[in-house]
C-alpha cells in the first residue's frame, strides 16, 4: 500500500475539492496512508474541512497558501508544503489546482518523493494570453510539468487544450474523468428542500464567480417569465459576486423569481425539486454538478464548454446551448420548459448514461492503476 498526499489550494465548497475528498476516501477505503494539504478559502466560498474529517481523511491548513500571487506567502507556503513532505515521506505526491500545482511538484521533487503527479482540472484562464503575469504563470507551469511524472486531465478538451500551450508532453497525459458516488446520487425519491417554490422551478449549482455565467442565465429570465410566469430560479452556492448577482437580479425585475440559497451541505433534496438544472458556465473542467444533476435523473441544459460536450450528446443526454450567450441560453431552456415529453426523454437517457459511465469506482481505480504503474517504473529506475 502507498504512502499518498493530496495537495489543494484550498478546501472550498466547489467541484474540484470534492473530487479530492472523493478521491481520498476511495484510496482510504482500500488501504493506502492518505494525507491532504490545503490552504485558504477566499472569501464566501465557505469550506469542507467538516466533511473531511467525517469521512476519516487527516488534512493541513496551511494558511500561507492561497490562490492570490504574493511573493512573501508564496515563499512561506512553498518551505512548509517542503517541512510536511519531508516529515511524511509520501510514495506519491498528488496536486491539484494551480497554485499547489507549482508549489507542490517542486516541493515534492526537492524533498525525493519517486512520483509526483499534477490533475488538471479545466483551463486555467490566467495562463492565456499576452501580459506578464500570463508569461510568467505559463513559466511556473511548464517548470513544474517538467516535474511531473504524469499529468493528468479530466477530459480530453483539457488535455489538448493545456498542450497547445506548451505545458507538457503528450506522453505524459492520461486523461481520467471524474466519477460521482451513484449511490449517494440516483433518481431514488427521498426528502425535498424547505421554503423552495416554483413551477417550474431551475436549478443551478455553482460558486458565484464570473466563469461560472450565472449573470447570463439572471438574463435569459425576463423573456422566459412571459410564457412562464411562476418560474422561479434556484441558485445554490456563494462566492465573490453574490451582492453583484443580486443587484443585476433587482435591475432585470426578476429579483422576485430568484431564490439566493448559499451552500448547502447537501444538494441533493433541491437535485430532487429542480425541473430543469441549468449550467450556464463560460469555462468548465468536466462538471460534476453536472454528472450529479444528470444521475439524479435531472433534465440538463448545459453551454458547450470544455469538456461537457463529452459528458451530453446535444438532443440525446440533455441540450447544449452556445456559451456566452442568454439569448441562445433561454431558448434551450424555454424549448424544454415547454416539451415535457422531450425534458422526459433526456432526463432518462442522461440518467442511464450517468448509471453506466460516471461511476466514483472507476474514476479511483484509473487512478490507482496510474499510481501503481508510476511507482513500479521508478522501482524498475
């Protein structure tokens, strides 16, 4: 059994750190040593240090690490993530998200751990373009690939996109999507959510941040309230642009069609009231609110962004909507609000798929399968 710690930038209530603490649990469960190592949450964005505790997984605040540029924390973050590795003597050293990507894989080599590993977890907007700031991130990036044992990307569309940026080789990707616990998340019936109202009644789960596009979907409302006028929209999440998110509401006049729920420890029972889960997104890693939604036997409407064009077929699993766009956006969800027999059918097709392909299982046996084959190429070394 391996010897494994999992470095985060932060604990968040987002996607990417449930996925570790998914993925931790699972090695937990079959026997490895797993320790995690995250830092600051930003502000609203609450966090899962709880839950980690509760599913037995041992985690480190490491307050010096953050997901903000600052030379002087950076530096502190950088000789304790050194101290706690080097104390810990892990076989493996699994990062994730920028910051403790970097920090983590160097760290890592410094102090001999024999693999080291990098997960990417969507583009990252900053390292694109012209400015300083994106040179020198893209640097920091490429210095720790070349660190890196493997390098692996929730879904192809990730993949290409990170190598087109000169990050890695291609012989050091592995592509391996993210799963959901089937058991947790299935059409079963089970309790409903208190004071939520609406007929219809959308669904969105996100944190409340400009990539996210849950501006777009507020304007995508009005003209859905006219062959609609019941319809509420439900937001579950928080984050930087909550009070943004509430003017722009107030200044549309759908302030009262629109429930701010915050985090949640459990979305399922609001899973189970949506009508329609709505993903407006403008960037996406391979969504697991999204897998969640559709195995929780929910109609989706989604923006074709990075990798959800490989979780839902267009017409077959759920609809996609062209990014960027509430125009487009209220049309996909108006022509389901208005076919139930169609919002039915995807529904069905979206939940069979999530039963077949999304299982939690998979997604940590493609991982141990790339620990162990890692670990035995460094024996062989």
């Amino acid at each position: 059994m391996a010897r494994i710690l999992q470095i985060l930038t932060r604990l968040a209530v987002r996607g990417v750190p449930r996925h570790v603490l998914d993925l931790s649990a699972g090695l937990l469960q079959r026997g490895h040593q797993v320790q995690l190592i995250a830092g600051q949450s930003e502000p609203g964005e609450g966090g899962l240090w709880e839950e980690a505790a509760q599913r037995g997984i041992p985690a480190t605040y490491l307050p010096a690490l953050r997901r903000a540029l600052a030379p002087a924390s950076d530096t502190a973050a950088f000789a304790a993530l050194y101290r706690h590795i080097a104390h810990f003597r892990p076989d493996i050293v699994h990062t994730h998200i920028s910051k403790a990507g970097v920090l983590g894989r160097v760290a890592a080599r410094l102090a001999g751990v024999p693999v080291v590993v990098h997960t990417y977890h969507g583009q990252v907007e900053e390292l694109e373009g012209a400015s300083l700031r994106s040179r020198l991130l893209r640097a920091g990036e490429r210095l720790a690939a070349r660190r890196s044992d493997a390098l692996v990307a929730v879904s192809g569309e990730t993949a290409a996109a990170l190598q087109k940026l000169g990050l890695g080789r291609p012989g050091q990707y592995r592509v391996i999507r993210n799963g959901v616990d089937l058991q947790r998340f299935s059409p079963r019936p089970g309790e409903l959510p208190l004071g939520v109202t609406g007929a219809p009644l959308l669904g969105a789960i996100a944190s409340l941040t400009a990539e996210k596009g849950l501006d777009l979907l507020l304007r995508a409302l009005p003209p859905l309230l006219t062959a609609h006028p019941h319809l509420q929209l439900c937001l579950l999440g928080d984050g930087p642009l909550r009070a943004a998110l509430q003017t722009l509401a107030h200044d549309l006049g759908v302030a009262g069609q629109v429930q701010f729920c915050g985090n949640v420890a459990d979305v399922r029972p609001y899973l189970r009231a949506f009508d329609l889960f709505v993903l407006p997104s403008r960037r996406e890693g391979y969504p697991q609110v999204l897998m969640e939604a559709m195995a929780m036997g929910r109609p989706v409407v989604a923006a074709r962004v990075g990798g959800v064009p490989e979780l839902v077929t267009h017409g077959q699993h759920g609809w996609l909507v062209t990014p960027g766009d509430p125009v487009a956006l209220g049309e996909g969800i108006r022509r389901l609000l208005d076919h139930a027999e169609v919002r039915a059918a995807l529904a069905r097709a979206g939940c069979e798929r999530a039963s077949r392909e999304f299982g939690l299982t998979t997604m940590v046996d493609q991982v141990e399968a790339l620990y162990t084959e890692l670990l035995a190429g460094t024996a062989h070394r």
